[in-house]
C-alpha cells in the first residue's frame, strides 16, 4: 500500500458513512483532493503534460460541483469536508 493509498483510506475512514463507502460526496471530495494533490505535484516538474493538466482542470471541476451539492443538501457534512480536508482558507 502506497502513500497516496493510505491517505485515500484515512480519508474514508473519517469522512465515509462506513468501511466500505467510497461513493458519498465526502468520501468523493476527499479522494478527488489527494489525486489533485499527486498531479499537481506532477505538473510542477512537467510543464508541457497538456494530457495530465487536463485531467487536471476536470478533477478540480469534480470536486467542485461535489463541494456546492454538499453545501447546498448537507451543510453540517460541507463544513466536516472542508475542515478535515483543510480547503478553503
């Protein structure tokens, strides 16, 4: 089991509604973040990666439109997201 894998699974585990949840919008936001995390980190040294700055965009946008449904549907979960996750300054 890798890092990213790791984070990944702490992050279910504190956000998800049980072990195996990995399609609640929570659980979705926060492994959305630790793949944008790992890419942005791959862009820093490859500018030129049009394909993966693409994938890029979308996943931000993804995480996104989780993050306004959450708020819109379940506010208390919205801030849980966000304040675990450590987004929003």
């Amino acid at each position: 089991m890798n890092s990213t894998e790791s984070k990944t699974r702490a992050a279910i585990d504190a956000l998800g509604y049980h072990e195996r949840d990995t399609g609640s919008s929570g659980v979705q936001v926060a492994i959305l973040t630790e793949k944008i995390k790992v890419l942005t980190d791959h862009m820093k040294s490859n500018r030129k990666d049009f394909r993966s700055q693409r994938s890029l965009r979308i996943m931000v946008s993804q995480r996104a439109r989780h993050l306004t449904y959450l708020k819109r549907t379940k506010p208390a979960k919205y801030r849980e997201v966000v304040a675990n996750l450590g987004l929003r300054k």
